[in-house]
C-alpha cells in the first residue's frame, strides 16, 4: 500500500468507503498526467463562458511504493488536455440563465470554437474594453459632425452638427474624448487631414497624443445609410420606452403587426426622440462608427461565436454638446499647462494596445489633483471635468460647496477613511464586461485576489462602508454628492451581491489551487464528488494491489501503478519495454483485452477488462467537477448581472465623489481659497497665484487683477470693488489710472513675470469654472465662456507654416471666435517679423479689440514694442489700461548682471525699457557685446543717427586704412609704360621689371607699418 501527501485536505475514510460501494456518485481519483506529447489525447479546450472561472494545473504531487510519482490536480482544471468531454454535459445540465440576459450575456450553443492563447486573448479583451472610437467628418466650408462610441460604457456619443468649426474644434473633442481610433472620410478636406497626421505621430502636440487617422470610403459616412444602420439597432433605452408610435405604412410593412415597434418609420420615430435625426454630417460620423464595429466583429471574431453577440454592444445612444461649457482648445491646455502628458519613463508601460498609452502626467494643475483620486472612474471623471469647465453657476456652486465640506478639519478622520476605502474600489464597467464575456481575470498575471469575484466582493464590502461612513458625517445631507452616494447605492442589492459571493466563492482554496474554487456546503453533489476525490489515492492502491493478485506473478512486478485521466478513464500503467517500444506486459494469460492507449514518461497505460468495469461504474468523475463547478459559477455571474444597473451606477457615483474629493484634497494641500463667481462680466483677483510656478520658487510674488469685459450692466454701476487700488491689496495700482479696463497692456524687463502673470489669471479663471478652489487670496470671477491663448508656438518640422504664420493663425482664431465673455491671452505678438510689421500688428490687434464697445473681450497683453505707446499709435481708449513688472534699477553696480532687480510686482503705468542688455549678461554673454548693445541702445533713446554711429572706425581699422591709402598714390604715382629710357637709352621693360616695381611699393607700405606701430 502507498502512502500519500496531501496539499490538500486530508480524505475521508468513510466517504471513501461509501463511494467505493454504491454507485449514487462518481469518484474523482488521483491521476499521474500524461506528457503532452502524447498524440492519442484530445487537446479540446473549454469554452463555455465561464471555462476560464475554473481553470488550474496540477500541483499537488504524491509517490506511491514503487517510487513512481504521480501528480494530483487540485481539482479540475479547463487548461487540461483532456477536458472536452465534459462540453456536452454543459449543455444537458447547465441551468437556464434569466431572461433578462439569457440572450446577450451567456450562450451555452456552439461553445466550441478555437481559441488562441489566454494571455493574449485576454490581452486583445482589455484592448476592446478600453477603445473609444471616434469618427469625424467635415466640408470645405468647416461644417463639422462627429460621434464617438466608447467601449466600456456601450455608449454611443452624438455631436450635434458645429457650423463653421474648423480643426480648433476637432482638437477639442479629441481632447474630451481621448480616442484610441479615428475614422475619417476620404472626402475630408486636406487641411483636417494633415491636422490630424500631425498630432498623430507628435509633429504637432508633441508626444503624439491621439492616434493615426484610418480613412474609409465616403460611403460609410453617407446620412442615409447611416439612418438605416441606426434604426437597426436593439437599444435597451430604444425599447423601454413607454410611448408607442402609430403610423400609416404600407401592408408589407406591417406584417410583423406592429408598425409601431416593427417597421422602420416606428424605429426612426423612437430613435428621433432621443437623437437629432437632422444632423446630416454627425448621422453621419455615426454611421461610420457602426461600420468599424461591424467590421471589428468580422475580423475579431469567428461566425458561430456566443462572444460576438456582445463584443461591441451598444446599450445607449446620446447626443452631447460643448456650447454647456467653457471652449479651450489644445493651445490652450498646453500653453496654461492644465494638461501637460509625457512619455513614461518606464518603457514596458509603453504599448501599442488600448490600454497603455505610455504617457504619464507631468507637472500640470491637473496633475496637482490626479494623484489625489483613488479609483480608475474617479481619475476618468476628474480628468472630464478638466476637459469641461462648467459655465452653470448652481453647478459651480454646488462643487465649491461639496470641496468647502470636505476639507472642514471637523470632517478630516472621516474624509480620510473614505479616501482609503475608495483606494480598494475597482471600476465595474470593466468588471461587468469581463461578466459579460465569461472571463474571471484578464492575463496571467493577474493574482486570484483580483479575479472578478474577489473584485465584486471588495467592491460591496467598501461601497458599503463608504456609504455608512458618509452617513456618518455632520450634514452630509446638505452635500447633492453626498446624497447621490447614500440615494443611488443600493445597500440592500449591493450586500446581496457581496454575501452570495462569500458564501459561494473559497478564496482561499482558489489561491491554493490557482483557479476559482466553490466553497463546501453549496452544492451537496459537488462537495461529494470532492471527497470522493480527495480520497481516491487509497482507492486506486487497492484497485492495483487487487489487481496484481488477478495477474500472473512473473507479469506483478511489470504493473507500476493504477490512474485515472479526464475522458480516457481507468487505466493500469505498465512498465516500458525500451527496445520494443512496447509495454513489457500486455495481458498474456489474464480476461479481455488489454487495449494500448498511449505511451509517456517511461510507462504505457492500457485499457482493461477492470478497468472499463469501473469506467461503467464510475464514469468520467473528473470532468464531471468541472461541469458542476462551471454550472455553479454560471448560475452566480447570471444572478450578479441581473443587479447590473445598480453595479454601474454606484460604480459611477462613487467616482464623482471620488473626483471632489481629488479636488478637495489638492486645494487643501496647496492652501487655496474659495472664489466667488457671478454672472457679471467682471474679473477681480487680489493676492493671485500661480499654481505651478509656486512650486518650483522659494517665494512667489502674489499679484492683483481687475478687468471688465463688454458690460452687460453699466460701467457707472460697477461698484468700486473694480478699483485697483483697496485696502489690503497687494498692488499698488491707482484707481484714478486705470477705468476698470477690459484691455491690459503690461510692458517690462525680460525676465520680470509678465507670461507668468498672464497665465496666472487665465488659470484662476480657468479653475473657478471648474467649481474648484483658487490660489488667490481673494478672487471674483464672472462667467468666462472661452480662454483663448496667443501664448506658446507649436512649432513643427511637420508644419508647412513658420512659426510667425503659427502665431497668426492663433491670432486669427482668437479673433474670429472671441465673444463679450472670452478671455483673451496675447503675449509678444509679433516678434516674428520685422520690428515695424511687428508693432502695427500688435497696434492693430490692440485697436481692434478695444474698439469693439459692449461686445469687447477682456485682453490681456504682453509686449515689447515700446514704439506703440511712443508713437501714440494707440488711441487713448478709457477701458485700456497699462502697468508693468516692478524693478530695482542700480545703474552704478559694477557688474553688469546686479544692475537689475526683479521685483515681481504689478505696479501701474508703462516700462520705457525692457533691459535686453542686462538680461544678455544675466545668460552668460560677452560683456564687450553687452556694452556695446547699451551704446547703440543709448544713441538711439537720443534719437541719433545710428547709421552714422555704427559708420565710425576704430583707431586700428583708421590705421590700415591710412595704409591702403598710402599703397594706392605710391601706386599711382609709378610709371607703367612699356618703354623705358635708362641712361638716355630706350629699353622694353620685362614682366620681372613691373613685379619688381610693384613689390618696392609692398616694401614702402611694410616699412611705414613698422614706423607706425612703433610711434
């Protein structure tokens, strides 16, 4: 008899015994698994939804007494190569999943198909859980339609249809909706067509932040087409409509006997009361969307497939717009920094796939917030919220209210235990899918503690405690997301989902194993069939020592063991005869036949008379775990899916909490303080800011700023908080100089803190609409609808434009888009061209506008071009106003670089230099250059003539130019004719008479040089 170790629990005796003697249930026996060289064994693999869930590979081992090591599955595992059997039992006895999913969700038919590796099937179902699909069409005059579908919402997004859009808008939406693919019509114009190569391969942003644009045929995006594509579609929100739709149709139209649901004008009908049907180029856009799908589901998945019926599904169709929030485009983001990605450093996260896109954030005021949100739908809804600063003053509001109340030091204990419980949430969008699909874990890789079990069982266990924890805070009720947290969570559902979990789920035997395990005490049959299997090592030695006994005693010693294997049964392992390559006994002298079923391993396993006695008795014990066990998980991922809405929708609660409290988090760290925004076209900030230059100094210089944009009210009822000159300011800004302007103009040294200045105030705008604190110590900020930027040159070997020709169409942009409430960012405008070109076009943009009576913007410039205000090229408007960056100026420091102070203070009035030299010597260059760029600078504050200055020589460029002189009249002086009297004699002088004439010359000039330098 063979002595067993068990990694297991130890088997029971009696259960053995009971199993060996009825035939009420199949024992599972320990088995020695074949080589999977072997030819003769099916490699079937396990395809029902749910296969994966219980999938291992033998671990525990045990040695019986002829030292013959035979291996032990835990229990069944789908990655054996003899599990087919068991697919056919699926189908008799898999229980029926609920109506309400039975047809979308599990697909017990046609289970068997091929399959590629795990890990990269696992890999290519994370990639389709995280595409966002973005199709995009326009016309020659910038008529602009788009829609986008996004995998893990199965959401379908319609843009109503933009006039006049350009590709400033198309950046935008790429920016909200982050696409991982394009589509794009081979109609598109040229211009929209190199935007998006640009962006694509890093030409343009940098870092190529949106992906290659596919193009398709022009008829994919066709508006008729795209209509019959869309009624189509079953649509859960489509078909829960409680309105019915009777109209007049033809009678082969109404042979299904409802026109109203059946044919195609009652589908149009329905779908038209959720999407704007006349929005020719965005139907479009979405028929084109459904194409790729459709060609996605072709190519990614064979015809008889169950997977295919919900890859890619569609469960909602809804319109969006951009006009509810303030536009800013990807200028913008970039030259505020709001946004500022890189390539991680990290090359494995670096990936080609949907789901790694390689870069991580760097220092941006978003990123002041990202590391604060604890869940993946918090990090996705606070980076939305970026993308979409709110022009809703209720919804501003409320933000404000909720960030006021969780950074209250009373509330600090409790914010912090939500955050940590918000840490252990997933996000069930994903987890729901990977439901759906039949998949426990994505990849390999991933431990049994984040399968999808464990996932939902932490995701009830913390969404309850979050909930409670909220409850427990001090007029939580007063808080809407507060409120939306404790309304939308279904405590009651939500704890079901995590208590039949628990009570199904044996975590710890699934970590044991490696594979999902059912706990004990859930299915009677199930549990008999694991002791009956537990204790199967000392069934088996019986059975061998039985039969060696039946056998005659020269052929005992040749019987090496007694083993079970999936779908092959019973099998008595005999010793291999090497030189024949057969067994080295084959039956001679005992009943029936012994049938050779495979060789491996140095043994060959036969089929006998005994044998297949218990293959009638017991059957395929094996497999039969497996199905009981697939039915078992089955049965709970149907149960948990009918309790999908409420899944998905605290999912999605918890994010938005998690995203205001990312934002309460961060403005508490950074000391920023609550703005107060009104529908006034009024900006007032005092002790501003900036976020990230802040950061990175010993000590910022905090600023003011007061303008006013195209009054909706009069100016002559503002009251005199617009002043620029109040207690407690930090500026020092007369109220008398200044008329509450819309346009100011700052002059002022390199280096003073101009461009940080102008940033400062667009971002304290820009978070204000966000609903977030602002780094100021007091600010007022009226609703702003657009922040548009003439600050950072996207430069480009890509570009077919210079990088003047990029800053006037930034310009233009700004120009062509800018409304009353636009704030309007121009910083030195015009240094790409010629000084005069430069200072008409700054002088231009300036009068345009400040011209422009109640419909003026407010403006914020910085420049250089002195000449503006000299020349008296500007008209004195009342609302223009001008100050400039504060300096110490100590012209009688010794060196050149301490000449100058940086104050960093606004102060009122203009800056009459920028002092260029001293910055020049500040950066290292030579103080000869240094000097002499001051002379040139002083001659011309004189109004000289620089043309003359620049004419004078100097003493040593005088001195060769006396000799050059003197060379040419000695020259001169010579006589060159070809004849030559010497001694009264004619004579023809040679070529040497003329060389030695002209080195005499050379000879005079070389000596007076040299009396010369000597003087």
């Amino acid at each position: 008899m063979s002595s067993a170790r068990y990694h297991n629990k130890q088997p029971p005796s009696s259960a053995l015994s009971r199993a060996s003697q009825s035939h009420e249930g199949p024992v599972t026996p320990t088995v020695r698994a074949p080589s999977r060289s072997c030819t003769t064994a099916s490699n079937s693999r396990l395809t029902s939804p749910y296969a994966a869930l219980t999938s291992s590979s033998p671990r525990s081992q045990s040695r019986n007494t002829n030292g013959t090591h035979a291996r032990k599955a835990p229990y069944p595992t789908a990655h054996s190569p003899y599990t087919s059997r068991h697919i056919s039992a699926v189908r008799s006895t898999q229980r029926q999943p609920s109506p309400k999913r039975s047809q979308e969700t599990f697909v017990s038919e046609n289970d068997v198909r091929p399959r590629v590796d795990d890990e990269t099937t696992s890999d290519v179902e994370a990639d389709a859980l995280n595409e966002v699909i973005m199709a995009v069409d326009m016309k020659n005059n910038g008529d602009l339609g788009c829609a986008y579908y996004v995998a893990a919402e199965e959401v379908l997004y319609l843009l109503e249809d933009v006039a006049m859009a350009g590709t400033d808008l198309v950046e935008t939406l790429l920016l909200h909706a982050h696409p991982t693919t394009i589509l794009l019509s081979a109609r598109a114009p040229e211009v929209l067509v190199q935007s998006l190569e640009r962006g694509s391969d890093g030409t343009d942003a940098g870092k190529g932040f949106y992906p290659l644009p596919i193009n398709l045929n022009s008829a994919d995006f066709q508006h008729d087409s795209a209509r019959d594509r869309l009624s189509k579609l079953e649509i859960e929100q489509l078909n829960r409509q409680s309105m019915h739709y009777s109209i007049v149709v033809d009678d082969d139209e109404n042979m299904l006997g409802d026109a109203g649901s059946g044919s195609r004008q009652g589908q149009m009908l329905r779908l038209g009361a959720s999407i704007n049907m006349e929005c020719q180029l965005t139907i479009g856009c979405a028929g084109a969307v459904l194409t790729d799908l459709q060609r996605r589901r072709s190519t990614q998945y064979l015809p008889d497939d169950p997977d295919a019926l919900c890859a890619f599904h569609i469960r909602k169709i809804e319109m969006f717009s951009l006009f509810n929030s303030m536009f800013v485009n990807a200028d913008t983001i970039m030259a505020l920094q709001i946004m500022q990605p890189e390539f991680h450093p990290n090359s494995h996260q670096r990936g080609l796939g949907a789901s790694s896109s390689g870069c991580k954030e760097s220092l941006s005021v978003y990123g002041l917030f990202h590391r604060h949100a604890r869940t993946k739908q918090g990090r996705d809804k606070l980076r939305q919220l970026f993308l979409r600063p709110s022009l809703d003053i209720d919804l501003i509001k409320c933000r404000q209210h909720t960030i006021a109340f969780f950074s209250l030091p009373s509330n600090a204990d409790l914010v912090g235990a939500v955050s940590k419980a918000l840490a252990k949430v997933a996000n069930m969008k994903n987890c729901v899918a990977m439901l759906r699909r039949g998949v426990d874990y994505q990849g390999r890789k991933v431990s049994i503690h984040n399968n999808v079990w464990a996932t939902l069982q932490k995701f009830s266990a913390y969404t309850l405690q979050i909930r409670e924890l909220l409850k427990g805070m001090p007029e939580a009720g007063k808080i809407l997301v507060c409120n939306k947290v404790i309304g939308i969570i279904d405590s009651h559902k939500i704890h079901g989902i995590g208590e039949r979990i628990t009570q199904t789920i044996d975590f710890e035997q699934s970590e044991e194993r490696g594979r999902t395990a059912v706990r004990s005490g859930v299915d009677a049959d199930l549990d008999e069939l694991k002791r009956s299997y537990d204790g199967m090592e000392d069934f088996l030695t019986a059975v061998l020592g039985s039969l060696r006994q039946q056998l005659p005693e020269w052929a005992r010693k040749y019987i090496q063991n007694c083993s079970f294997l999936p779908q092959l049964g019973f099998l008595t392992v005999v010793a291999l005869e090497q030189k024949t390559g057969r067994g080295c006994y084959d039956g001679e002298g005992s009943d029936g036949q012994w049938e050779c079923m495979f060789a491996a391993d140095g043994c060959v396993y036969y089929k006998n008379q005994q044998m297949r006695e218990m293959d009638a008795q017991f059957g395929d014990a094996y497999c039969m775990i497996i199905d009981r066990e697939i039915e078992i998980v089955h049965s709970l991922g149907v149960s948990i899916l009918e309790h999908e809405d409420t899944l998905l929708a605290a999912s999605e609660v918890l994010g938005e909490l998690d995203s205001m409290l990312a934002l309460s988090l961060g403005c508490c760290q950074h000391n920023w303080n609550r703005p107060h925004v009104i529908n006034e076209n009024i900006i007032e900030i005092q002790g501003g800011r900036h976020p990230l230059q802040e950061l990175v100094v010993p000590s910022f210089i905090p600023n003011d700023c007061y303008l006013a944009g195209g009054s909706e009210r009069s100016l002559s009822c503002l009251p005199d908080q617009l002043g620029l000159h109040r207690a407690g300011s930090t500026t020092t800004i007369e109220d008398d100089d200044v008329k509450h302007p819309s346009t100011l103009v700052l002059t002022g040294p390199n280096h003073s803190g101009k461009s940080v200045y102008l940033k400062q105030v667009a971002l304290i705008v820009y978070l204000a609409h966000l609903g977030c604190f602002v780094p100021a110590e007091k600010a007022t900020i009226g609703i702003t609808d657009r922040i548009l930027t003439r600050v950072a040159t996207r430069e480009s070997v890509g570009r077919n434009e210079s990088a003047f020709s990029i800053d006037l169409r930034q310009v233009a942009f700004s120009i062509n888009f800018a409304t009353p409430r636009s704030l309007i960012l121009v910083d030195e405008f015009g240094k790409g061209t010629d000084s005069l070109g430069g200072v008409g076009l700054m002088t231009a943009l300036l009068d345009h506008f400040t011209s422009m009576g109640e419909g003026r913007p407010k403006v914020l410039a910085a420049t250089h071009f002195h000449e503006i205000f000299e020349g008296d090229f500007l008209p004195a408007y009342p609302n223009l106003s001008f100050a400039h960056m504060d300096i110490l100026l100590d012209l009688d420091a010794l060196v050149t670089e301490e000449q100058v102070t940086y104050l960093f203070k606004l102060v009122s009035g203009r800056s009459t230099s920028s002092f260029g030299s001293r910055c020049a010597a500040m950066n290292g260059i030579s103080e000869d250059i240094v000097a002499r760029a001051e002379e040139l600078v002083l001659l011309q504050a004189r109004n000289e003539d620089l043309e003359l200055a620049c004419s004078v020589l100097s003493d040593d460029e005088s001195c060769k130019l006396q000799q050059a002189e003197l060379v040419a009249r000695r020259f001169l002086e010579q006589d060159y004719s070809p004849v030559a009297w010497v001694a009264g004699a004619r004579s023809t002088r040679t070529r040497n008479q003329y060389r030695d004439m002209l080195k005499q010359i050379f000879e005079m000039e070389v000596a007076g040089s040299v009396t010369t330098n000597a003087e």
